[in-house]
C-alpha cells in the first residue's frame, strides 16, 4: 500500500513571506496528488491538485511541484497572508487509477503566518 | 456551491453506547467516504462507499462498524459499542465520479467517550 510522510509539523513565516511544505509517498505508482486545507473547526478543503503526468501546476499563489523519480511533492505558497494560516495536509491516492480510491494523508503543518 | 454536510457537530456519549453520525453527501455524488482523526495525528481512512456497498475498509473498520445509505441521500456510520480509544473528530467524504477525483469533505463530527 502507499505511505505519506509529511514535513514539517509546524512552520511560522511573516507576512509576504513564501512557505514550502513537502512530502514524501512510498509507491511509485501513485498518481493523483491533492493538498487540503483545515481551518480550525471546519473539514478539510482541496486548495489544489496533481497528476503524475504533470511535473508543477500553479494556481495565483500556490503552486505545487512533483517529482516523480524522487517520489516527492511540495506545496509553494508565495506572498503569504494571515487567512492562510490553517493546517495543511498532502495526500495520495490509493490505489492509483481508481478514481473512488481512498486519500493517503500526511501528518498535516500548521502554519501560522505573523502579521 | 453544494456542500457536504455533517451532523451532530459535537457529540459526547458513554463507553459501551450506540452512536450515529450523519452525513449528507453533496447531490448527485457517487462516491462516499469516512475518515477519522484522532486528535494531533493523521486523518485515517475509514470506508468507502459505491453502488450501494462497501468497495473498501480499513482495518480501523471492524464489527463495531457498519455504514449505510438509507434513502438516497443520507449517508450514516453507525458505532455499535463505542470505546474510550473511539474518541475523535470523523469526516465524511463525497466524490462526484465520472472522471472526476475531487474528494470534498465535511466539517466533521466530534466524538468524545467518557
């Protein structure tokens, strides 16, 4: 099966600041990538995604980056603001090309960003 | 835009109890899920949910365990006899299928058990 390692647990930027989360997956042929964002006292919310067919995907602020051969993906946020403090989680999902299959999910980082 | 929706968003109950959760998975949606995180670690895989059956459990999923999709639109996990070790935040997931592979969550239900 697939395992996600997540780091790191906890990560402080100022304001305008970029932050980099990264993570790690076990099994090379995982191919769908999601980041979700958990603000406090609410469910986790896709914030964006990737395919192993595609090596970075931006959306205004947040970008995402995968290396397949290293088995690794992080997640950029650029020009951070204080509503983008929340727990972020990376996933995977299991098993590949079974779009109903179930989220491999990281530890989660809180980030916390300092006005 | 549909969301899912959960409910009780707090629920206490008794060790040894039987508890509910509900879940209202976004309209026309094909795929369902539960996901559980017990507080400080990762969000776990529960059950996942398709045509009506179960497709896969974890092994967190044992007898105390049971899903069902009574009418069509609700989507319940159901604890027989609850455990201390039971305590924990559950998520309930939807995803619309059709080629598309967005799983949308819940705000989730928080189970304590005294």
């Amino acid at each position: 099966g697939e395992n996600v390692e997540q780091h790191p647990s906890t990560l402080s930027v100022q304001e305008g600041d970029s932050a980099v989360i990264k993570c790690t997956y076990s099994d090379s042929a995982s191919n769908y990538f999601p980041w979700y964002k958990q603000e406090l006292g609410k469910g986790p919310q896709l914030i964006i995604d990737i395919r192993s067919n595609v090596g970075e995907k931006k959306d205004q602020r947040i970008a995402v980056t995968l290396n397949k051969t290293a088995k690794h993906f992080s997640l950029h946020i650029t020009e951070t603001q204080p509503e983008d403090s929340a727990v972020y989680f990376c996933a995977a999902r299991w098993p590949p090309y079974n779009q109903g299959g179930k989220l491999i999910f990281g530890q989660g980082t809180e980030l916390s960003v300092k006005p | 835009e549909p969301e899912v929706t959960q409910t009780p968003s707090h629920q206490v109950t008794q060790m040894g109890q039987e508890v509910i959760l509900r879940c209202v998975p976004i309209s026309n949606h094909l795929y369902f899920y539960w996901y559980r995180q017990i507080l400080g670690q990762k969000v776990e895989f529960l059950v996942s949910f398709y045509n009506n059956e179960i497709s896969e459990k974890s092994e967190i999923f044992d007898d105390q365990f049971s899903v069902e999709r009574p009418d069509g639109s609700n989507f319940t996990l159901k604890i027989r006899s609850t455990k201390l070790e039971d305590s924990a935040m559950y998520f309930c997931a939807s995803n619309p299928g059709a080629g598309r592979e967005t799983q949308y969550f819940g705000p989730g239900t928080r189970l304590l058990v005294l």
